[in-house]
C-alpha cells in the first residue's frame, strides 16, 4: 500500500461539489439560512419593547417621566397666577404610550403620548374663588380636559 492510500481522508471538498444531489443541498441550506436570517432581523424592531419606547437615537417617552414633566411645566405656568402660593400638582394619565410603525420592520417610528385624566391641585390660595376659577380655565385648556376633571383646593 503506498502512503496516500494509509491517509484517512476526513473530507474531500472537491468531491462534495461533483455530486450535484450534494450541490443543491448546499445551495437551498445556504438560502434558507439567510431567509432566517432576514425575517428574524425584521421581526427583532417590532417585537423588542420594554417600559421605554425610543423613537431615533436621543428620544425617551416613559410614562412616569412624562408625568413628572407635566406636573413640573404645569406647577411653573400656575405659580405665575396672582395669589397662588406654595403648590403640589398631581397629573393622571389615560394609558401608557403606544408606539405605532411606519412599515414593518422600520427604523421610522411614533410615539403617541397618553392623554392627560385629570390634574390635581394643592396651593396657598386655591379656596380662593376667583383663583380656582383661574387655575381650573388655566389647565382645562392646556390639556384639553374638562373642568370636572381638575381639582383644586388649599
């Protein structure tokens, strides 16, 4: 026997491409593994969500901070009013944010903020009637709520 004949041959590449059976099933294998690969790469934006919905890089709507924004702008705007001293502003809101895709598997998309429920609110003054009046016309108007859903007292 000579010395190729000893050699074990763990794998011949150039007679796995001869047989055409073999070919194909490389060729198939190969373009259903990128078919995965592409149907998981769009699937993974729509699926992938937490409490936090980012739109673009630098964009962060969750729920709590977006309370906490309206209660922080709405408290400025009030203690502008005439007769209002120290205060606490509460805001509710409807529903959580919702994210709506432009196309399945785009990177576009939109976040439509939570209505606001009602408002809440406390300060030095608020059994005043002319100042009631004041605030509960401030913030039906800025947030587009009905005056039966503000409350204000002192």
């Amino acid at each position: 026997m000579n010395d190729e004949s000893k050699r074990i041959k763990i794998f011949d590449f150039r007679n796995l491409f001869k047989n055409q059976k073999t070919m194909k099933i490389i060729v198939y294998g190969g373009l259903a593994l990128l078919l995965l690969i592409l149907i998981s790469e769009m699937f993974s934006g729509i699926t992938g969500g937490s409490q936090k919905d980012s739109v673009g890089d630098d964009y962060i709507v969750n729920v709590a901070d977006y309370e906490t924004q309206l209660e922080r702008e709405l408290k400025r705007t009030l203690s502008a009013i005439d007769g209002i001293g120290e205060l606490t502003i509460m805001v509710t809101l409807d529903s959580l944010s919702e994210t709506v895709y432009a196309e399945r598997g785009a990177s576009v998309k939109t976040v439509i903020t939570p209505k606001v429920r009602g408002v809440a609110v406390i300060c030095d003054g608020g059994g005043d009637i002319i100042v009631k009046q004041k605030i509960v016309e401030l913030v039906s108007r800025v947030f587009g709520i009905a005056t039966t859903r503000i409350s204000v007292t002192n």
